[in-house]
C-alpha cells in the first residue's frame, strides 16, 4: 500500500518527488483553488461579499485560567513549529467565527 500524498512517510519513500498520477491530482486541486479565487474576485466586484470590521481584541483567546494552563502546557510539550501551528489555527478558527458574529458569509 502506498503512503498518503503528502505525509511523511510519503516523503521519506519517495524523497519529495511527485508521481505523474500525483502531479496530476495536484494540479487538478490548484485549478480547483484558482476557480474558487476567481468566484471570490466576481463576488466581491458584484458586492455580494460582506467585509467585515474586526479588531485585534476579537481574536484575543479567552482571558481564563483553562486557557492560560493550556497554552502553559503546550508551550512545555510542543515544539515551536507545532505551537505556531495551534495559534494559526485558533487565529483562522477565530476571524471565522468573528465573520459569522458579524453576519458575515463564510
């Protein structure tokens, strides 16, 4: 069995170079993406994108002691590339749900 495109594994097997079924697939999922910006920049030129106005202080993680003990605990446990990881993902999970407070379409 192959490993997954993409993880380690896949990696180490095949020292980071695409097959032509994988390239195939990769630039099948970049055409999709480039799609989807091109809709994005047609929806904004129509207006049917709704900015919204967020302050730094929206994506502040909650001021509790839970979440000071968790980022505590990660910052002992997990190396740096996978903390910035986690705060990207909380700042991503965050304008989100900023958007939706707001009325936003996501």
């Amino acid at each position: 069995m192959q490993p997954t495109f993409g993880t380690l594994e896949w990696g180490k097997k095949n020292n980071g170079v695409l097959t032509r079924t994988e390239r195939v697939q990769f630039l099948r999922n970049m055409a999709f993406l480039a799609a989807r910006e091109v809709t994005d920049v047609i929806r904004a030129k129509l207006g049917l994108l709704k900015p919204v106005n967020l302050d730094f202080s929206d994506l502040t993680p909650p001021d509790t002691r839970m979440a000071k003990d968790a980022e505590e605990f990660a910052r002992d446990t997990h190396t740096q590339d996978l903390l910035s990881h986690g705060y990207r993902t909380y700042y991503f999970g965050a304008m989100i749900e900023a958007q939706i407070r707001q009325g936003g379409v996501f």
